[in-house]
C-alpha cells in the first residue's frame, strides 16, 4: 500500500540540528526546552502510524536522480524498533537537557535521526545514507569530551565505522548491478551471493560482532556522559533491527551471537572501568538478539525485538547511573568509588533497576525479553546456544547486577570525597527509564503487542521464574565467597585490541623495512650520483656566470662608458664650438650623397 500521510520523526530532529547553532549558549534556560520537542513529535508520529490491509505499509518514494528513495516502510518490525527509539529519544533528551553546550545537543539529534531513518528506510540507497549520519554523528558524541583518550578513542571508532559503511557500500553496488534494485528485503541463506555476504559484514561491524567489537568498549567510556547514555541505545540496536530484516535464519548469526554473550560478560567481569563494564555488557546482550535473529524462528525473532526494545530501556538507564557516578565524583573507576550509597540514594536506586533489569530478576523487563530467546532457542533444539545463554546470565548479574554496585556503592564503610550536584534532570530521566522497566516487567503483553509474529508465550510460569531466582540467588552467593577474588583492579585489559595492535604493527614493520631499505639505496645513490652531478652543474652555472653574462655586460658597460667619456669632452659649453661641429657634420654628409650620386 501506497501513502504519502507520514510526519517522518527524523524531520525533527534534523531541524533541531539546523535551529541549534542560531541559539546563544547563554540564553540556554530558554531554549533548553526545545530539545524535548522532537522526541514528542516522534512519540506523536509513531503512535499514530498504521499498517496497510496486506501488512506492510509503503509512503510514496522521492525521486532523486532518476532513483527512488523510500525513506518510509512501515510493519511491525520498523515500529517497534521506532516506538523505543522515540521513547528513549525522549528519556535521554532529558537527561541532557541540563547542557549548554549546543553541539553535543545538534550531534544527539543527527545521531537520532539516522536512527530513525534506517528504520524506515524501504532501500539500500537510503539505508547506507542515514547509515553514515549515524557514524559521523556518533563519532562527534565521543570526540566532544575533549580529552586525548577521547580523541584517540573517537578516531579508532570512526575508522571502524567506515570499514562498516564501505563493505555496505561495495555489497550494496555490487547488488545493484546484479538485480537492478536496491531493494532492502529478506535474504534466504541458501541463496546468499557474496555481495549479500559483504552487507553481512557491515552490518556485524556495528553489531559489534566477536571479533569485530573491540570499537564498543574501546570508545563509549570515552564519550561524554550525555552521549554514552544515546550510544548505548542506537548504533547496535539498529544494526539488530538491520539484521533481523534481512538475515534472519543464518546460522553464522545463531552461532556468533552465543560467542558474543559469553565474551561480553568474561571480560565485564574482569574491568575496572563502569563505563566499560557496561559496554562489554552491551556486546554480550546484543548477542542475545544476534543469536534469537540467526535461529530464525518466528518466537526467537520476537525475542530479539522484545530484548532489543528492554535492553535500550535498562542500558540506557544503567549508563544513566555510571554517567551521574561518573559527572558527581569525577570519576567511573570502581577502584576509586565506593561507600556512596548513602550520599547518591537515588543514583544507587535508579542503578539497581536497571542491573537487576539486565540480569533478568522477575517483575522486571529483562526477565520477560530475555527468557523469549532462550526459550525459543531450546524450543527449535538448539540446545547448546540455549545453555550457552543461560550460562552468560549468570555472568550478567555477577558483573553488572552485583560486583558493579558492591564496589561502587558498598564496598567502603566511608567515602568522604568531593561531590558534584547532580542535576534534577539526570534524576527524571532515570526516574522514567526505571518505572517503564518494572511496568513492562509488570506487564508484558504491552511489549508482546508490538512484536512482528504472534505469540502466545507466557514468561510467568513456576519453571521460568524459579530458574531464574536459582540462577540470581547462587550467582549472589558465589560472589560473597568471590568478592575479594573480583575486586577491580586498576588498569586496562585488552581482547582483540591485542590482535589489531600486532596487526598493524605488523603491518607498519613489512611496509616500512622495504620501504626504509629502498629510502638509503636513494640517500646513497643521491649523494653519490645527485650530489655530484649538482655541483658539476653549479661550476657549470657559475662560468657561463663569469665568462658569459658578465663578460657581455662588462663589455657593454666599458662601451658605454667610453661613448660617454667622447661625448662628455664633445659638450664644452661653447656656442662656436656646437656651429662648428653642426658644419663640419653637414658638410661631411653632403661629400657622402654627392660620391655616391
């Protein structure tokens, strides 16, 4: 179906983005406000889209250089992937709300509206286009915390992004030449050519797929407070929802997603870092849903949306928590933290929900998203991942839902170092995302509503909720034997940053041998031959120099001064002298003409 009725939500924020820079920094309490209204338009254009009688719903394309660019494809999979980006769109505008500085602000709302627009993009033209806005504009959120970790951090994530966008671009083209389209539809494994292999793999990169994730933990401790809070919510999700629209079924997906789930959590364990914590733990939930999108059956596929759309409500919230931690005490190191639950209450409140969310506690949304996944996986036989999955929240609420806050908030009687006010806004919005994760947890048929295929799964049974409250209860009493065993260290520790760094300089050493080698047969051959050949060419200059120019306007010098010197004597002053000269002259020229007559 056909229909051109659509308020895109990211026409919004891109005019949030062009209105920004007209705005003075200090009339911030006045227009501060604006920033809130994109994320209600959206909300408002969201909710009010519906789909066509056969399902999908098309808005009519624009035509741009003899292409068509469907910026609005509308089911139920692009809407509730749009119905959290809108909520959270809101949640974290707020959190931010309290910043002058208007270019985080104008990053933010690009960032959002690439998200938007991969969401609804019907092609691969314009997928790859509001693609790139996302990485460009993601990247700004890590380079604005002006630091040289920052710097250097935003540097190493864009580069990965380009490496994503230019295997979607290669994959996209090469498509285009084999099928004439850019049609962005469904790919049967079966019948998966090499440039659907090659989108694959752009897509993985923002998947943070193992081995290609070393970017998320690398770069969003980096970013600012505000804007770890939206990384955490849109780049790995929208790669989730890419790859739920065109991949599901792949078994390279199902398998790489249980590795992504146990990675995530091991190094979790093991980091000093909240910030970085937390983003392990985004690699290792979102290889819950990489994995329910690789099994591929209708209920893992409704898993991975629903625990997509909990994860972006709970991570949004916990970055909330480390970022309030880290905006108050100056610091997200555990090692430095400690003994502040009394001093930030609601900070400590606000961040248990969202672990307790995370680990998949019943009452709370993780438990109704999470156990979706893992049972459809054991539902389709897939034994193993089902395991593999369960085995990877236990590390869940070792890391985040214990060990994180133990040694944030309790692990030392007293903490007496200085805090900084947290604004009321960081508050509200933490407030927000921990009553939407207890309600959906509450009642989960207001996610179950929004999922692409029917289900009549039912996560409050004896089974379910008894094995989750065994997994938590003996995770906990593991951790009391284990608390000295676990405690955070300061320091850094690398997975693949290890492989990349012996890459390249593996790389740096067979580019640069050669090339120093053929640089001193140069240095050599120059000094021998060059140096040489240029001073033969120097005495060369300088005698034509001498004997040449210089002989030439000597010679025209002396002529000149002689002429000078014969006129000099001619001119005596004396009036005779001048009559007798003109004579003698007319008189020389008149014996001339008449010889030759």
């Amino acid at each position: 179906m056909t229909d051109v009725s659509f308020i895109h939500p990211s026409l919004a924020f891109v005019a949030l983005a062009l209105i920004l820079p007209w705005l003075k920094a200090e009339n911030h309490a006045a227009w501060r406000w604006l920033l809130l209204l994109p994320p209600v338009v959206a909300i408002a254009s969201v909710v009010s889209l519906t789909f066509g009688p056969a399902g999908t719903r098309v808005i009519e394309p624009v035509r741009y250089l003899g292409l068509n660019l469907q910026f609005g494809r509308i089911d139920a999979l692009s809407l509730i992937f749009a119905h959290v980006f809108a909520v959270q769109s809101l949640i974290g505008m707020l959190y931010a709300l309290h910043l002058p500085e208007r270019r985080q602000h104008i990053a933010a709302s690009l960032y959002i509206a690439g998200a938007f627009g991969c969401v609804f993009a019907g092609d691969y033209l314009t997928l790859f286009i509001f693609w790139e806005l996302m990485s460009v504009a993601s990247t700004c959120l890590v380079w604005f915390n002006n630091n040289a970790r920052s710097t250097a951090a935003g540097f190493r994530y864009f580069l990965f992004h380009v490496l994503g966008g230019l295997l979607l671009l290669g994959g996209l083209l090469l498509r285009h030449q084999a099928t004439g389209n850019f049609d962005f539809i469904p790919v049967a494994p079966d019948a998966a050519r090499f440039y659907d292999w090659m989108i694959l793999a752009g897509f993985a990169v923002n998947a943070a797929v193992v081995p290609l994730h070393a970017w998320l933990p690398d770069a969003y401790p980096e970013a600012t407070v505000t804007g770890a809070v939206f990384m955490s919510a849109f780049t790995t999700k929208t790669a989730v929802y890419v790859l739920a629209r065109a991949y599901a079924g792949f078994e390279i997906l199902a398998v790489m997603g249980v590795v992504m789930c146990l990675w995530g959590v091991f190094y979790a364990t093991i980091e000093n870092n909240a910030r970085r914590i937390l983003s392990y733990h985004i690699v290792s939930q979102v290889g819950y849903m990489v994995a329910g999108i690789g099994i591929g059956t209708s209920m893992t596929i409704d898993g991975a949306c629903a625990h997509a759309y909990a994860h972006i409500l709970y991570k949004g919230l916990l970055f909330m928590g480390a970022g309030c931690l880290l905006y108050s005490a100056g610091t997200a190191k555990l090692s430095e933290l400690g003994g502040l639950a009394s001093r930030l209450p609601l900070v400590m409140i606000g961040y248990m929900v969202g672990a307790v969310s995370i680990s998949g506690m019943p009452l709370f949304n993780g438990f109704i998203s999470k156990t979706m996944t893992i049972t459809g996986a054991a539902e389709a036989h897939r034994t193993w991942l089902a395991l593999g999955m369960e085995v990877a929240a236990v590390g869940t609420f070792l890391s985040v839902g214990i060990k994180l806050p133990y040694f944030a908030f309790w692990s030392r009687p007293k903490n007496d170092m200085p805090l900084k006010p947290i604004p009321w806004n960081m508050y509200l919005g933490m407030g927000i995302a921990s009553f939407l994760c207890l309600f959906i947890g509450l009642f989960p048929q207001t996610l179950y509503s929004l999922l692409p295929f029917p289900t009549d799964y039912v996560p409050y049974t004896p089974w379910h909720v008894l094995q989750a409250s065994l997994l938590l209860g003996f995770t906990g009493l593991g951790f009391y034997f284990m608390r000295n065993v676990l405690h955070p260290k300061p320091g850094r520790n690398l997975d693949f940053d290890a492989l990349y760094r012996i890459v390249a300089m593996g790389f740096y050493r067979l580019v640069s041998v050669p090339v120093a080698f053929l640089d001193s047969l140069w240095n050599d051959a120059y000094e021998k031959i060059g140096l040489r050949g240029l001073w033969e060419s120097a005495k060369a200059t300088i005698v034509f120099d001498t004997r040449g120019i210089d002989g030439v306007l000597d010679g025209s010098a002396r002529g000149v001064r002689g002429f000078g010197g014969v006129t000099g004597k001619l001119q005596t002053g004396r009036l005779q002298d001048y009559l007798t000269g003109v004579a003698a002259l007319g008189l020389a020229i008149f014996a001339l003409v008449w010889a030759l007559w």
